[in-house]
C-alpha cells in the first residue's frame, strides 16, 4: 500500500496520481489535504511518515507546490528517506542507491505526464542492497 499526502499546492496532482494508481490497481491510502483549503504541509508529512515507519504502508508519496517543505518535513523523521525527485532518473537513482521511502513532488514542477513516470520509477525500481550503499544508509539512521 502507498501513502499519499500533500498540501494545497500538491492537491492537484495528488489527485491525478490517484487516479493513475487506481488505473494500475495499485493500493493506497490518502491521508490528505482533501480540497485547495490552505494548510500546512508538515501535518501530511507527518502522517505519511507515520504510516510507513509503522509498517502500514511500504512507500509513500508526498506532494506540495515544490516538493522541498515536504520533503523537509517527512526526513524529520528517523528511517524515513525522503526525496524531491524532478526526473525518472533521479526515482530510479534515489530507489537503487538510497533506499528512498517516500517519493516527494513538485506540484509547480513537474506536469502530470512527467509525474506519472517519476512515481512508476519510484514504485517499481528495488534497492540495489549494495554494500556501499547499505553503509551509507547506516551512516544516515545512525548519526
């Protein structure tokens, strides 16, 4: 299952990745904002957060106007590995070396279609388990 969030400036193109999960049977959870209403991105971090951490969803995706607070917002937590991804090859980079656990856009960004490709890269490219990178994953829980 997938976690989704984001803020108002997300809001849109969440939607539009909803549909495109739904279209692939792709399970997930939206644990909001629900409408264009001003909030503040760090509450949905937070929840997404939360989500996989607990073992309840294996990625999340987190969406606001650029991808940058929220992204911010959700490596706060400790074995969350947030990145801003702006291309598929920066999806598939983040999945095989950092082990990325949750996928952050740019609703300003990227268009749908990009999106599309980005968050397919995200959720279909393993980790690489190379032992460099599992070090340096370490290095990062561990500091």
């Amino acid at each position: 299952m997938i976690a989704l969030g984001c803020d108002h400036g997300g809001f849109a193109l969440k939607q539009e990745i909803i549909k495109h999960l739904e279209e692939q049977g792709i399970a997930y959870r939206d644990f909001g904002c629900y409408d264009e209403s001003s909030v503040h991105y760090p509450v949905y971090a937070k929840e997404v957060a939360k989500a996989v951490l607990s073992g309840e969803c294996e990625k999340g995706i987190l969406v606001c106007s650029t991808g940058l607070g929220i992204s911010m917002a959700a490596n706060r937590f400790a074995g969350i590995r947030a990145a801003v991804c702006t291309d598929p090859f920066c999806a598939k980079m983040t999945r095989l070396h950092n082990d990325a656990n949750v996928l952050c856009l740019g609703g300003l960004v990227v268009g749908k279609g990009l999106a599309m490709e980005i968050v397919d890269t995200f959720l279909t490219t393993e980790f690489s388990n190379g032992e460099r990178h599992i070090k340096r994953i370490q290095m990062i829980e561990n500091d």
